[in-house]
C-alpha cells in the first residue's frame, strides 16, 4: 500500500513539472514589436527594460523623443540590439555594468566603459588587445582611423598591447584588422586613401590578384575599411608596391550613374521617404556587418530635394535597383477621407415668477417688504409714494392696490426661450494626416493689468492673450484593411456668456463643449460621436419670517422663482473615403450642387447666380469684359 502511495506521488509530481521546459521553451522562442510615434526617450528605455528583463540606469541629461517601427517582430536580442542603435543615433550608449545596463552620452562613455562577456551591436565596450608580433605603437597608427570620433585608442608600450573603448561592432572590427597586422609579424605595413573607388571592393580585388600571382605562397594581404574608405597593405615591399599600383588603377572616377540615381517623386514626400529610406539603409549596412564580420560595401545614401519634391540616392547598383522597388511601393497615391459633421444643440429655458409686495407710509414711518425675484425694488415704490410719480415697472402682469399710504403690489412673468444651433462642418484630409478646421472668432482674454500710483511714474499696461472661441473640428483618420476607418476625433463648441453680476466686462466667460475619442466606421456610416442632455431646475423662495409661513395667507407674504433649463447636444459624424481621382471629382460636384440649391432657395434678388458648371467659375472672362454674377431684377 505504501508503495503503490509513492508510486502514485511520484508520477503526479512528474506531471506537475513536465510543463515546465515547454513553456521555457515557449518564454525563449516569445517575439515582439516596437511600433513608437514620438514617444519619449525615457518611456523607450522602459518599455526594453520589461521585455528584456535588464535594470536601466538613466543619466539625467537623457531627453528627446524617438520614432521606431520594427517591420517584423523580433526575440529579446533582436529588440535589445535595436534599443542600443536608437540610443547611438540619439548621442547616447549603453554601459553594460552586470546586474545593471548604465545609459550615458557617447562623449562620456569611453571613460565609464568596462568589458563585458556578452557585447551586443552598438553597445560600448573596452577591450585589452593583446600583440605577440607587431608593436602597439605601429598597430595603433594604423588603426586609429578606424575608430569612431567618440571612440578611445591608446598603445600600451609596457604589455604591447591596444586599449580601445568603442562600439560591440567597431571593437570586433578592428580585432579582426589588429589580428591580421599582428599575424603579419616583421612585415611592414601601408595605408593608402582612396578618392573614387570603394576600400572593400578593391581589396578583394587586390587580395585575389596576389594569391593567383603567388600560386599559394601568399604572404601579402589587403584589408579594406567601409569607413575610411581606406586600404591597409600587409606584406613585403614588392608586394605592397605591387599592390598599390594596382590599387591606384582601380582607384579611378567612374561614371556617376553607376552609384547615383534621382527619383522625382508623384505622390509622396520627398523628406518624410528619405528618413525611411536611410533608416532601411542603416539596417542593412547593420546586418550585413554582422554576417561578414564588418567588411561592407558602398554605404547607402538618400537625400531630399524639397524644391522638386525630388531623391538622390547615392549606393552600390544591386541597392539602387532594391531601392528603387522599395521607392514604387511607396510612391503611390494615397487615398483621401472626407469627414462631415453635424453639431445640433437644442437649448431653451422656463421661468416663472410670482410674488407680492407691500408698502406703507404713516406719519414719519415707512415700511414694506422687498423680494429680489419680483423685478422691482422697495425702494422705488416707497420713494414714490410721496408723490404722483409711477416708478419703472418690471416684466410681467403687474396689479398696483392700495392708496398714498398703504398699497400692495402683486406681480406674476412667466417666459420661455428656445435655440437651436445646426453646425455642419466638414473637410477633406490625406490617410494619416491631421486636418483642423475652425469657425469662429479670435477673442482677446485680459491676463494681467499694471498701475502706478501718483508717487510713481506713470506707465499703465494690459496683457492680454488671444484665444480661439467658435467650433473646431480636428480629425486624423487611418484607413483599416477594406473600408473601416480609424478616427481620431476632437471637437469643440465655445461662446461667449453674460458675465453674471459681481465679474467685471474685462473677465470674460466663455461656455465650452468638447469630446476627444477614437473611433471605428465604415464608409460612410452616419454614426454618433457624442451626447450632452442637461436638464437643471433652479427655485428660489423668498418671504417674510413667520406672516410668510402661515397656511394660506403666507402666499401674500412671499415671492417665488423657479427656472428650467433644458439643453441636448449630439455630435454626429459621416466618413467617406475617396481612393480615385473621379470620387474626388464627384464630391465637388455635389457639394456645388447643393450650394446652388440652398441660393435657389434663398429668393433673395442680390444673391449670387452660379453657373451650372463649376469650372466656369475658374475659366478667364474676355477682356474688357465683366461677369455680374448677382441674379437679373425680377419683372
């Protein structure tokens, strides 16, 4: 029994922990994408930080905004690889410090980099390079060329060997150039500049050439450096000047269609296609670095003429041929979104009113009761009691009893007001451009106001700042597989109120309604982006303390007010999509027709006449000529 127990729990906890190495393996094999609009430098950093599991260590200094857009996903290497060359082309590396990834700028990187087991890509190192044969000193005035502006090289004379502090990828370069030169030994060393042709290509050449020459027995070697564009010449001197005259014929200028192409462009723009351009160029100079161990070919190069909406791509054949695909796939139309909007609010009020007064005069006493939502001030009445003037009466039904010495006053208003407002914008915007239309006024706001006194010198001031108040209608629309739409939408709805009583005319109030969303539509769904329903209900009792609580009769001794308001407001949007020059054609043809049917409809004798076509409009009268475009005189 107390075998087959333990068999029992044996095989439970086997199947407890056999999951295990499947979702290790699954957490291993886990990809990600890195899709950022403007994002911040330091909300990059974190996002890396929780994919990769790494603690990141900020300098203080680190500021600015990014965009990166990864085509494909990517594991932890891959995206970790891709944070260290954003940070490059930002002016700042990474430290890697073991339990801790220290972010700083390049400049001060080369005196806080260690070494590290693992280097990746653009991260900064420093690497104690060891000679057996050549001296430090000769080796690093051969290399330090190669090294990057913000980079570190120094010869140790006492261990003969290099100290470098750069990039993962530069210091894994220059090993394979410094290993090449020590293995040379006693051979001598030359470098030689080149004007025309590029450093790898022509030391394949050279290097093919002396080992067919040789028949085996090669003891010279060429190694071209993509950066410099410089070839360093490893061999005995028969060699090397061997090596360099055939260098010097190679190194000629060729015909600059073979590596220079402009591209004018018809749809899309010229600066926004060459950033992406030039990043597509910097991840294949990337990659194939890795792959070849950093010797690469003719760097691509992609600049903007904005005058002619024009690119120039300066690259190898094979990449401007590649570039080229890449540049029709871009360079095509784009379709448009016509956004309509229709903003109807509906408003109005209620108010009643009801109250009763009281005056009296005896002798030299007066007296009477006062209600603020009467409309009329006791003051008046009792000042006029003393003699035949009839004080300004207030709105309303208004009943007067009573003589010069005792009177009564009893008023009764009753109102009611309604606004309508249909606002109907609309405007027309490329997929994934931002478009803002705006209806309104530009209304001064006082912020501050400076006086002196009659001591001081006499040089009053206003500030003031402008704001917009009317309706805004901002949208950017992204267009989905098929016909669906992405919106971003914000709307606003601003006017100017009555300043209440208390606030002076330079304080101005303004009553504002606003809705910011993201939206999904199809085309040309009628869809509702927002609603607003307010009922408020205000009432206010005034009364004489105790007459005005009687039952009954505490009516005569009061004044009542109650006001409703009412508003609705809905916010309503119709998206269509034009992918053809023709919709764009019918939509203004539309739009044309509407506005000659709502003149139509006008009547009015000096309303404009349009023509039936709207390219009349455009066309160029006759000289001497002129087009009265107001309707004939009715007879």
């Amino acid at each position: 029994m107390k075998l087959s127990q333990i068999t029992g729990a044996v095989l439970m906890l086997g199947t407890l922990l056999s999951p295990l190495p499947t979702l290790a393996a699954a957490e291993a094999k886990r990809q990600w994408t890195l899709n950022m609009k403007d994002a911040e430098l330091q909300d990059l950093v974190s996002e890396v930080g929780e994919i990769t599991g790494k603690t990141m260590v900020l300098d203080p200094r680190m500021s600015g905004k990014v965009t990166v857009q990864s085509a494909s996903a990517m594991d932890r290497e891959g995206i970790y690889s891709l944070f260290l060359t954003v940070l490059r082309s930002q002016g700042f590396a990474a430290l890697d410090q073991g339990d801790r990834v220290l972010i700083v700028p390049v400049s001060e990187a080369k005196t806080k980099a260690v070494g590290s087991k693992i280097a990746v890509g653009d991260m900064f190192i420093t690497q104690v390079l060891p000679l057996y044969n050549a001296t430090a000193s000769e080796v690093a005035t051969v290399v330090r060329p190669l090294v990057a502006p913000d980079a570190y090289l120094a010869p140790s004379a006492s261990s003969n060997a290099l100290v470098i502090t750069d990039s993962a990828n530069n210091v894994e370069r220059i090993r394979q150039v410094v290993r090449d030169l020590d293995a040379a030994g006693h051979k001598a060393v030359t470098t030689l500049n080149l004007k025309h042709a590029w450093a790898v290509d022509v030391a394949k050449v050279l290097s093919e050439s002396v080992a067919q020459n040789n028949s085996g027995n090669n003891t010279a070697k060429a190694i071209g450096d993509a950066r410099s564009n410089r070839l360093i010449l490893i061999g005995p001197l028969p060699a090397r000047q061997q090596m360099e005259r055939l260098a010097k014929t190679l190194d000629v200028a060729g015909n600059a269609d073979d590596g220079t192409r402009v591209v004018r462009l018809r749809h899309s723009d010229a600066t926004k296609l060459a950033e992406l351009l030039n990043d597509v160029g910097k991840r294949i100079e990337g990659g194939r670095g890795g792959k070849d161990g950093g010797t690469q070919g003719k760097s691509i190069l992609v600049s903007a003429d904005q005058s002619q909406n024009a690119l120039v791509l300066m690259a190898e054949p094979a990449q401007l041929n590649m570039l080229d695909k890449v540049i029709a796939e871009l360079d095509r139309p784009r379709a448009q979104v016509l956004v309509e909007a229709a903003i109807v609010e509906v408003s109005g009020d209620i108010s009643e009113a009801l109250g009763v007064q009281w005056a009296a005069h005896a002798g030299n006493v007066t007296g009477g009761t006062n209600f603020p939502a009467s409309g009329l001030a006791i003051g008046s009445l009792l000042g006029n009691l003393e003699g035949d003037k009839r004080p300004p009466l207030p709105d309303g039904a208004i009943i007067g009893l009573g003589s010069r010495n005792f009177g009564a006053l009893v008023t009764a208003l009753s109102s009611d007001s309604n606004n309508n407002l249909l606002s109907t914008p609309s405007l027309l915007t490329l997929d994934n451009e931002a478009a803002e239309i705006l209806v309104g006024q530009n209304v001064p706001f006082q912020t501050g106001s400076y006086t002196t006194d009659s001591a001081g010198a006499s040089n009053p001031f206003t500030t003031v700042e402008r704001k917009d108040v009317g309706i805004t209608l901002k949208v950017t629309p992204h267009i989905n597989e098929g016909n669906t739409l992405r919106l971003q939408v914000e709307q606003e709805s601003s006017e100017l109120a009555a300043a209440p009583a208390g606030i002076s005319t330079s304080d101005v109030i303004t009553n504002k309604r606003s809705v910011k969303s993201t939206i999904l539509a199809d085309d040309g769904q009628i869809i509702v982006l927002g609603g607003l329903i307010k009922d408020n209900v205000k009432t206010q009792v005034s009364k004489v303390p105790v007459l005005g609580s009687i039952p009954l009769i505490g009516r005569l001794f009061s004044s009542s007010r109650e006001v409703t308001e009412k508003t609705n407001l809905m916010v309503f949007l119709r998206p269509t999509l034009l992918r053809t020059s023709n919709d764009n054609t019918h939509l203004g043809q539309r739009k044309y027709e509407n506005l000659r049917q709502l003149r139509a409809l006008d009547g009015s004798t000096n309303s404009l006449r349009l023509p039936n076509d709207p390219r009349q409009m455009f066309e160029a009268a006759p000289q001497g000529t002129v087009i009265d475009m107001r309707s004939e005189p009715q007879r």
